[in-house]
C-alpha cells in the first residue's frame, strides 16, 4: 500500500510562510527533508515550486496549478491541474511527498495517510498556514525534540503521525 506524506515545517501558530518565503533557516530540518524525500515525487503548489532556485535533484516534482497555459519543461517536472491528477502520477512511488503550500496541504489532508511535521518552537507572522493537526485522525507515533544551537535560531521537534 501507498505511504502519502506531507511533510512541512510549522511554526506552534501552524505558520509555514510569508510573502513566498520560509520564516526559518533550520539546516537540520533541511537535512532531513533531502533525506526524507530523495527518490521520490514530491507533489507542489506551482507557488511553492517557484521558490526554488531550481527543481531539487534526485526528485520527481509534480506542479500543480490552475493555470492552464503554464508550463516548465525540465525531465523531473510535471505540470497538472489537480490534486488528484497529481497523486495519480505518483502511483508507482511507494512513498510520495505532499510538501507544500497551504492551499496544496489542504487538499492533500485527505490523500495523506502520514505527516512528517518540524514543529518550530515559535509563534510566527504569516500569510501561509498548515492545516491544524486534528488529534482524532492523526496519531503521535514518533517524536525527537532538537534544540536551539549556534546553527539554529529555535527549538524545534520533528513529529511524525499516522492516519488513525
């Protein structure tokens, strides 16, 4: 069976972003993220996937946008319309990533069956939220708690949950 994950790194408010950009620098956390989805699909909002200086290498990353006249050709990049056009796509990973922007985690929730959450020990300004992890759907199975250091301005958890 399918593992989809989404993955994200969320403020205590269930910040994410502002203005496009992330409100963090954890290296850690990017570590794990590189390590996590390597290999995979990794599913995007085309606003998200513009933040990138380039596609991630060693991904395949699956665009999804409203805009129909959009396109971005390079051999790891898909353009689709849906979320459901997208986890389509991602029928032959056994571990696809949902990774992002608000409006694509909304979406996602109901696909997803795990959630690989960085829980940044901060209240954050924002205009970019994750949805609120709902207890009675999401059990807490693994928890590693990382504290702030010369390499990283706050605390943070990662957090990992499965679909109840």
């Amino acid at each position: 069976m399918q593992t989809i994950t989404m993955i994200a790194a969320i403020g205590e408010n269930n910040a994410i972003g502002k203005d496009n950009d992330l409100l963090w620098h954890l290296p850690d956390d990017f570590k794990r993220f590189k390590q996590l989805t390597t290999g995979h699909h990794i599913i995007m909002g085309r606003k998200t996937f513009e933040t990138f200086p380039k596609p991630l290498p060693n991904r395949t990353h699956i665009i999804i946008t409203r805009d129909k006249t959009y396109a971005f050709d390079h051999p790891d990049c898909v353009v689709v319309h849906s979320i459901e056009d997208a986890i389509d796509l991602t029928s032959e990973d056994e571990f696809p990533f949902i990774i992002g922007g608000g409006e694509i985690y909304k979406q996602g929730e109901t696909f997803a069956n795990k959630l690989e959450i960085t829980r940044v020990h901060e209240n954050f300004e924002a205009d970019t939220f994750f949805p609120e992890v709902n207890e009675t759907i999401w059990k807490l199975i693994a928890s590693e708690y990382h504290p702030k250091d010369d390499r990283h301005k706050f605390d943070f958890t990662y957090l990992t949950y499965n679909r109840k």
